[in-house]
C-alpha cells in the first residue's frame, strides 16, 4: 500500500511538471506566433499576391508586352513590322500597324513605368467596368489614336514637304536598324487623362512622392516624366501627346457615341465563344459587378435605416437619406445606361487596387 502511495505521488508530481513544460511551450509557441505575425510578409509572398490581386486583361497584355520587348531585342524585324509607321501604315497600305502598334515598347524605361503606371489606374478600370468592357475601350481607344496620330504626321509632313518624316522611328546605329515605339504609352494617357478629365480638382499622388496635387496636372507631369525618359525621341512624345489630344475629343465629343451596353457584354460572357473564360481567375463580370452594387445598394440602405432611428437627429437623417438616395440614383443610372464613359469613373484618393495591397499587406 506504501508503495502504491508513493508510485501515486511520484505519477502526480510528473504530470504537473508535464502540465508546466506543455504551458511554457504553448506560451514560447504563442510568442513565436506572434512575433511572425508581426514580421513582413516574404517577397515572394508579396509578388503572388500582387499577382493575385491584378485582374485578367492587365496581367494578360502585361505578358504580352515584355514578351514582344524580350523578342524585339533579338530580332529587329518584330518592331519594323508591327510598330505604327505612318510611311508604311498609308503608302504601303500596311493598316495591321495601326492594331499592332501597342504591343511594341523598345525602350526598358518605358517597359518600366508604363507598366507601373497601367497597372495601377487599368486595374482599377477593369474591375469596375469588368474585363469585356475594358477591353473594347482599350482596343477602341488604340485604334483611334493611332489613325489621328497617322493623320498628324502626314499633315506635318506636308506641310514640312517632306516624306521622310512619316518614317518615324527608324535610325541606323553602326550595321543595326534601330526602331523606337512607346508600345502602352499612348493608350495610358488616354486613360489618365480621361480619369482626371472627370475629376480635376481630386487630390492625388504620382507614385510614390507624399506630395498631393490636384488632379487636373497630374497628366501633364506624368507626360514630362515621360518626355525626359525619352529625351532623343521626338516621335514618341508626339504619339503619346496624341493619346491626351484623343481624350479631350472622346470626353467632349464622342463619349455619347461609343457606348458599350451590359445587355451586350452579359450575351458576349454567356456565348460559346468567350463562356470559357469566366472561369479564369481574375476575369471580372457583368453579374460579379452588379452584385458588388446590390451589395453596396443595401449597405447604403441599412445605414439608412440606422441613422432614421436615431430621434434626436432627424433632420441630419433626413439630409443624410437624402444624400444616399441621389448617390443610388446616380449609380442606377450607370448601370442602366452601360455607360462606358470615362464619367462614370471617379478618381479617389487611393484607387481600387492600392486599396487591396494595403489590405493585403504588400503597402503600409
């Protein structure tokens, strides 16, 4: 019986130095949990979820324009025969150009920022108008600068008297031929320009300077950026300023004619053709964005409702359901419009897609 006692106690003893080691490691475990939480995320967790993050048609024609600047390097003829080269788009009736043009960026600089700038301002775009919609703006919107930019040059080289002028961008340097294109630059401006044409006195920042500025100038500073990256080039500020003249005539003359409605982009989603590609990640739909706005619709209701309980601020209520109402009038009216004018974007302090980095932890 002693024995057994003393077998109890000793077992006893045991288990509460257990229960003490397991407690201080679960604590050290606890601690050490913390302490990785608090670390910042790896690189290459950052690069995945900025991956993530992008949506489809910016990742896809991403690829596509460091595909065809890797090639470009080593094979000089990709650039000669895709690049807009007024000469050839009209008296050698070569009009691919005009279509192909965008997919050519020759200069590393402009790789760099074009990329940096497009995908901030196309992502937020793309999500709220939704991948088939951005789509038909990006291509409508390359096709028409490009026909005023060959219609630019030619009318400059007439006046000048001078052919060799619409050859544009080719030089020789020792026994290779040298062609320089802007690839995104043109289309990029169009859209920041289109963007800030709708809110002018929005208060934004370039890149990643503290400084805000109103919205209307940030166009203008983005094209000198651009100006001094390309310095010895005069032919691609000239195409690219053709991109800020275009949405000046998109935004006061022709927003009203080239509106693409959600009836045509929802039977385009649902055809045999295009189905397939709603199951691709990152591709943003009609039905994902009218869901996004019903949501948002009875959230604004619901805050509705709590702000009229309050008796001691009906007249604030009264304001404030007012406000709500009229905002949810605006949007029905852009949803029912299908409007793909640039309006119908606003311009907010931190875009759309800075937003979702800083919730996914890739910016403070």
């Amino acid at each position: 019986m002693k024995i057994a006692s003393i077998n109890q106690i000793a077992s006893s003893l045991s288990n509460k130095k257990n229960k003490k080691v397991k407690s201080v490691s679960s604590m050290k475990e606890k601690k050490m949990k913390i302490v990785s939480e608090k670390e910042p995320a790896s690189i290459k967790v950052n690069i995945i979820k900025l991956y993530n993050i992008v949506p489809f048609f910016i990742k896809f024609i991403s690829f596509l324009t460091i595909l065809f600047f890797i090639l470009s390097i080593f094979l000089k003829e990709i650039p000669f025969y895709l690049s807009n080269i007024p000469l050839y788009t009209i008296f050698h009736c070569q009009l691919w150009r005009i279509a192909s043009s965008f997919l050519i960026t020759t200069n590393i600089f402009n790789v760099i920022l074009g990329l940096i700038f497009w995908t901030r301002e196309g992502s937020s775009m793309e999500t709220r108008l939704g991948t088939f919609k951005y789509i038909f703006i990006f291509l409508i919107n390359n096709f028409l600068i490009q026909i005023l930019y060959t219609l630019i040059i030619s009318l400059i080289a007439l006046i000048l008297q001078s052919k060799d002028f619409m050859e544009k961008k080719i030089y020789e340097k020792g026994n290779k031929l040298i062609i320089e294109n802007c690839g995104l630059w043109p289309a990029i401006m169009c859209e920041l320009t289109l963007l800030c044409l709708s809110n002018p006195n929005t208060k934004v920042k370039f890149l990643f300077i503290p400084y805000e500025f109103s919205a209307k100038y940030y166009p203008l500073i983005v094209y000198i950026v651009f100006c001094l990256v390309n310095v010895f080039n005069y032919y691609n500020d000239i195409e690219v300023f053709m991109g800020i003249i275009f949405a000046f005539i998109y935004h006061f003359f022709l927003k009203n004619y080239l509106n693409i409605t959600d009836k045509f982009i929802e039977k385009l989603e649902k055809s045999l053709c295009c189905g397939w590609m709603l199951k691709i990640t990152g591709f943003v739909s009609v039905n994902h964005i009218n869901n996004k706005f019903a949501v948002e619709q009875t959230n604004q209701r619901m805050s509705e409702q709590n702000i009229s309980l309050n008796k001691s601020n009906r007249k604030k209520a009264k304001i404030s359901r007012a406000n709500m109402e009229r905002s949810i009038k605006i949007n029905r009216d852009y949803s029912n419009r299908g409007d793909n004018s640039m309006l119908s974007i606003s311009i907010p302090q931190t875009s759309i897609f800075e937003q979702s980095l800083r919730k996914n932890g890739i910016f403070p």
